[in-house]
C-alpha cells in the first residue's frame, strides 16, 4: 500500500475530524487524535474502535484487520506529540481565531516539510494562512460529515498554496477512497457554493404565495428527480446550519442577488423552528418521522370543454398528443372558441405574461409546464394566472389527472416551481465555471457526491437543453426584473450556440 502520509495527526475529535481518523488509518496512516477538551480524543478513539467493531460484526472487516487499525489509531494530549507528523488537519470549531492560533502553535511544533490542513467548510483558506511563516504548505482539505460515507473532499489552494501541497493531499484523498476535487479559494468553495440555488429559489417561490412547501418538494421530486425536497433538506441539515451559510456565502460576495438569503428561514431560526432536530421546521416531526397531509384528489369533472393549445406552447407536438391521448376534445383553430380551456406551455413567463401578449381570454387560460419530457416525469405541473375562472382551473386539473399521473396546481409563477430552482442552480454552476472556482468535470463529481443531485448541474443544463435553460432565465428576468436570474457568461454564449455547458475554450 502506497502511503503519501505515514504519521498524521488530526485536531478535534467531534464527528468530522473522527471521520477523517477512521477512514486516514483505514487509509494505512498512523494516526494522532488530538482534541482541547479533556478525555475528548480518548472518547473520540474509543468511538472509531466501536465503529470498526459494527463492521467486524456485519463481516465487513476480518479480526486481524479490525486489530490493525486500532493499533494505528492513538489519542494524544498535546501539540507537541504531534511533532512527528507528516501532515495535520484540523477539524476545530468554524473560528478564524481559533484555527489561526492552532497552525501557529502547530508551525512550531512539526518538521519544516510537514503539510497542515485546514477541514474549513465556509472560511478563507488564504486567511487561515495569512499569519503562517511558510504559507505554502496549508491548504483546504474539506470532507462532508458523515466522512466514512461522502465519498468527495474538496482540496482548495490559497493564494500562497504551493501546487505540489495540493497534487498530494488530492493523492491522499484518493487513497482514503474519496474522489478528490480542486477548487479555489472562493466563498462556498465548490459544493457549498453550488447548493446555493435550491434552498433559495425554493423560499423565493413559497415568499410569493405560489404554493406550499409541501407542494414544492413533491414537485422537485416528482418532476425534477431530486432525492429530498428542498424543504425537506433544510429540516434535515437544520436552519441553524443551513440559514448562517446562505447569510455568509452572499456577505462574502458582497450580496450578490443570486445568493440571496430568505426572510422566512430568519424568522424560523429565531423562532427555533430548526427542522427534525427540534421535532418542528417546514414540517412537524413525531418520533423522527415526518407528519404530512395527504394532497387532495382531482376534481370531479362532469364534462370537460374542449381545449385549443397556444400555437407558442413549448414541446407543443407532445402536449398536443398528452391532450388527445387523455380524451379531450382539441381545437385546431386560429383563436379559441368561446367555451373552450386554453392551455399554455411557457419557457420563464408566467401565465399572465402569455395571456396579455397573445390576447387571451385570462379567465380561461391555464399554465403547464413542459420543460420536461412528459414521459420522463411523475408529476404534471399546471398554473392558474390571477383571472382563471374555477371551474377552468377544475378542468384541467382533472384533464391533466385522467391517466392517474399526480397533478400539482400552483398559483402564477414565472418558470413555475422547476424551471425557476433548475435555471437557478445551472446559472449558478455556470457561473462557477466563468469565475474558474473549479473545472466542470470537478464542479459534477463534487455536486453528484456532495448533494447528492440527480445529474451534476451542468449535466442538468444539458439535458433540458442549454437554450431553454438561458431562455428560462432571460424571461424570468424580464417578469421579475431581478438581477439574481441575468445569465452567466458561460450559459448565454454557450446556449446562444447550442453548446454543451460542459465545453471548455481551447
């Protein structure tokens, strides 16, 4: 087994850094546990011997391995026994204080060629450094909690991190059995800046009166193949954690629009109202399991009117076939006839928009979104403008839930629920290309391991296809005139000529 770090030593013994032990002594390091507080480190070993245990138990680790390991871990209870070390990694409470005075201490204790590391989620790398006599060797070495099981650490480079520090810390990832990614050093870094457009977007949609949360975490599961609701997310990360990262990522940005934090998760905060950890978030929680209405069924509908589609409707063909396949009676008129539903498919608009520019009669017109390939989805989404009559809004609604398929019904919204969140975390990834925080390739494996997305944003852009994502987003900065939704670079010249999000320039 290749080694890169033969002795390494690890500073706090909570969760991440005896993470970061197990998996650096399964990694074939010996490994010093060092933490602050008495009895810590020996309680922290103590809890890595016990998880190594469970896997000899599940037979998982035969016995001499499990003995191996444990004979490579080892607390200690100063600085100074860490003098032997080949690399440091500090996994201390998120202080710029405190981790500036921990390398300073460790900078005169270990060997002139020893790296030190920095497991920051949300600091400056290069600020961390600033007060170090060699400067070059520290970098950002940040895993994702649980560490034996998110497979990506990001190794960010501070302005004096010398390169080759980075090209062996991303060896050493790699042999802990983690994909490694480079980043610069940047707000957020790469999967903490990614995420940003999910949360956010979601709370802008709920902030308007749209629909629900409920109704949105259906909708992006549903529609979009995210894992967990945004929603869902934030009760499980908790707003403690969750709303601090919104509010500092777009401080350090020095508010930029896209990043912007939410109202509502401020006053849920303060109002303790964290998520699953204190039994109320978005949801109520009993016994740790998630209290939720069942949604409402269709309407039932007597007769339905006949529909004549928009002639500007996205993926007009398909919803033409979905409207025929499911029993109505279509209209293939130049205007609509007096009694029938009109249905729109907008890229970015809202409903209100589409009606006024083609003249439709409001009180009969209805939204769906067709950004996504009916057959590709479990759940049609449609819309109401402020005028759609009830019984029109009833209609469709049962038209559109004729073969069972779940139906949402929000009300108007530019870029209705997926749309607006998908073309807000492509521009953002898009964006981190432009900025060169990271590569493509990196900025997809970081986002797929660290959030845990259906596709890495880009791959998202692509298959919706980069033209809509930029037409989406030009036209919700026309409904909303909002500097958050103004195309990145990288996505409007890119889309303007039908390439793929993941093309680099020569």
């Amino acid at each position: 087994m290749t080694v890169n770090y033969y002795k390494l030593g690890v500073v706090g013994a909570g969760a991440m850094g005896r993470g970061i032990a197990q998996i650096a002594a399964q990694a074939g390091s010996e490994v010093l546990l060092l933490d602050s507080f008495d009895g810590a480190a020996e309680r922290g070993r103590e809890a890595i011997l016990a998880q190594w245990q469970k896997l000899h138990e599940k037979g998982k680790l035969d016995a001499d391995r499990r003995d191996a390991l444990g004979a490579r871990l080892h607390a200690v209870g100063s600085v100074q026994d860490l003098a032997g070390c080949d690399l440091v990694i500090e996994a201390v409470v998120e202080d710029l204080g405190v981790k500036r005075a921990l390398f300073r201490e460790l900078e005169g204790v270990v060997a002139p060629t020893a790296t030190l590391a920095t497991n920051t989620s949300s600091l400056s790398v290069t600020a961390i450094a600033a007060g170090l006599a060699r400067p070059e060797r520290l970098a950002g070495f940040h895993f994702f909690n649980p560490v034996p099981l998110m497979k990506v650490v990001e190794v960010i480079a501070g302005f004096k991190t010398a390169a080759e520090v980075c090209k062996q810390l991303a060896g050493y990832a790699v042999q802990m059995g983690h994909s490694a990614v480079q980043a610069q050093d940047t707000p957020g870094f790469i999967v903490n800046h990614a995420g940003r457009g999910y949360g956010t977007e979601a709370l802008r949609i709920v902030g308007e009166g749209v629909t629900d949360f409920a109704t949105i975490d259906r909708i992006l599961k549903d529609q979009a193949g995210f894992r967990l609701g945004p929603f869902e997310l934030m009760d499980l990360t908790a707003l403690d954690v969750s709303h601090p990262v919104m509010e500092s990522i777009y401080h350090q940005y020095f508010e930029e629009p896209r990043y912007r934090p939410s109202v509502i998760t401020a006053q849920r905060l303060a109002a303790g109202a964290l998520g699953r950890k204190t039994g109320e978030g978005f949801y109520r929680y009993a016994d740790g399991v998630m209290q939720q209405a069942p949604e409402a069924p269709a309407p039932a509908v007597d007769t339905l009117p006949p529909v004549w589609v928009s002639p500007r409707a996205a993926r007009r063909p398909e919803l033409l076939r979905l409207v025929h396949t499911l029993g109505a009676q279509l209209e293939s008129g130049a205007t609509p006839s007096s009694a029938a539903l009109i249905v729109v498919a907008p890229l970015g608009f809202d409903v209100t928009t589409v009606a006024a520019v083609e003249r439709l009669d409001a009180t009969r017109t209805i939204g769906i979104d067709m950004m996504v390939d009916d057959a590709a989805t479990k759940r049609r989404v449609i819309a109401t403008n402020p005028a759609t009559r009830r019984d029109m809004r009833d209609a469709a609604h049962a038209l559109f839930a004729r073969d069972g398929k779940a139906v949402s019904v929000i009300r108007d919204s530019g870029g209705f629920v997926t749309q607006r969140v998908v073309g807000t975390i492509v521009n953002i990834a898009a964006d981190m290309c432009q900025q060169r925080v990271c590569s493509p390739a990196d900025l997809e494996t970081a986002v797929k391991l660290g959030l845990g997305y259906p596709q890495g944003p880009l791959a998202m852009g692509d298959l919706y296809g980069p033209t809509n994502m930029l037409e989406v987003l030009f036209n919700l900065q026309t409904v909303y005139g909002d500097p958050r939704y103004r195309p990145s670079p990288w996505l409007r010249r890119r889309g303007a000529l039908g390439l793929s999000l993941m093309h680099e320039e020569e």
